[in-house]
C-alpha cells in the first residue's frame, strides 16, 4: 500500500527508500532499501518498487533481493473541493533470492487513498485489502502479521502477514507557514485488522518531510501501542526525484 504515496504526482518520480524494524523479544532486527519510481499520465499511475534485505541476528546474516511490488492505479480530483482519491491496486511478486527474505507466494492489495488540503494541514487516508494467492492461501503462520512478504527461520519472521488483513493508514499533516512552506510534520497511525479472528495490531509514528527544489526528503519513526505487535518500532528514510519525463508515444 506504500508503493506510491503521492497525489496526483508528476509524470516520473524516482524513489529511494529505506527502513530498518526491531523485532519484538529481541529477535534481531533488518533493515530493507528500496529502489522503484512511480509514473503518472493523465491520472493513471504505475508504480514498481525493488528491495534489497539484510537481516541481523546472532547467527547468519543473510543479505539479497526481496519480493518485488507492481502498483497501478487511477488518481482525480475535484474542481471545487481540495480533495484526490486514488483507487487500485497492489502486487506482491515472489522474487526473493533467499527464502528467509521473502515468501514464494503472490500477494493482492486492493486499496483506496485520499489526500484533503486545508491551508497549512491535509490529511491522508490509505485503506486496502492483503489477500494471499496461491497454494500458500492459507497465510504465513496464521497469527496475525504484516503485509509485504513474509518467512520464519529460527523464529525469525520479515513482514509477517496472515492470509487475509485489512491495513489502513491515517496522515495528518501540517505545514509551518511561518517558518517554511517546503517542511512538512505529520502524525501517523497505522492498523492491522487479520480477518481470521487474531488481535488487530496498531503502530503510531511521526513523519517530516522537506521539499527542496524536484526532491522531497522524508524520516520516519513508529513504534508499537498495542499488545500484539509484529514490531518493537521502525524507522526510515524516503527520498523523491520528480522529473518530467514522459517517453514519446504518450
């Protein structure tokens, strides 16, 4: 759900992102970086995203590629309200090179998001389905975890996700008009809802963003507020390139 953010976007943006998760019981941690862009014509979106995950533990630190993610959707706004939606969908692609780094199932996102502008503040509203395809269907361990890809090794798990999740995601965002309109803060909240009866798992965080010229920089951090948790807290880094680049047959 986090393959492409931006409402309603520039022709191409190149994206650089980064994250790094404590695991809860002092499990280790890993870290993931992603490479992909986004493109935009006329309110349709594609987006790709490709990362790379090294895990760190007391044993092996196995290093490679993750699964990939595909992205498309349909972006519009409206004339006289200062409100965009976007509707679509997301693609997880089994192309881990390691299997703790990644499933070997296919995973489907349906998702919404929306972005409403008032003055110096917006709010954001991402809201999606995770459905597991395949053999796998049944879920990853069947106990409530995350959405990207998943796989246990000594108890270990990456982005651990049950067979069938709702995720939501509320950004509100304010921009200091007296010090710079190009900084941005944003409060965030995530949920997790597994619909096969698990504990639902929240996550609050905070987000600044700086605009400087055709990038834009993000820092992240959450943490954990309820009792079950996939995570003890995580943070990250995002880097945009906007360009306005469009190839020549569109």
């Amino acid at each position: 759900m986090d393959a492409a953010e931006q409402l309603p976007g520039p022709a191409l943006a190149l994206q650089l992102q980064g994250r790094h998760t404590v695991m809860p019981g002092g499990a280790g941690s890993y870290s993931e970086t992603f490479v992909g862009g986004v493109f935009r014509r006329e309110g349709l979106g594609v987006a790709a995203r490709l990362p790379l995950v090294v895990v760190f533990g007391e044993d092996a630190q196995p290093f490679g590629m993750g699964n990939a993610v595909a992205m498309l959707d349909w972006s519009f706004s409206g004339e006289e309200l200062p409100v965009a939606l976007a509707l679509g969908g997301q693609l997880e692609i089994p192309t881990a090179t390691n299997d703790v780094l990644g499933d070997a199932h296919w995973l489907v996102l349906p998702y919404l998001r929306s972005k409403v502008d008032w003055g110096a503040v917006d709010a954001n509203v991402h809201l999606g389905g995770a459905q597991v395809l395949g053999s796998d269907s049944g879920g990853h361990h069947g106990d409530g975890h995350s959405h990207d890809h998943a796989h246990e090794e000594d108890g270990f798990v990456i982005n651990e996700h049950t067979a069938s999740e709702f995720l939501g995601r509320i950004e509100l965002g304010w921009r200091p008009q007296s010090v710079d309109a190009a900084l941005r803060t944003a409060a965030l909240f995530d949920l997790v809802v597994p619909l096969g009866g698990e504990a639902a798992i929240g996550g609050l965080g905070l987000a600044v963003d700086l605009a400087a010229g055709d990038n834009v920089f993000r820092l992240m951090v959450m943490g954990a507020v309820t009792e079950a948790r996939r995570s003890n807290g995580r943070v990250g880094f995002g880097v945009t390139h906007a360009t306005d680049w469009s190839p020549r047959w569109l």
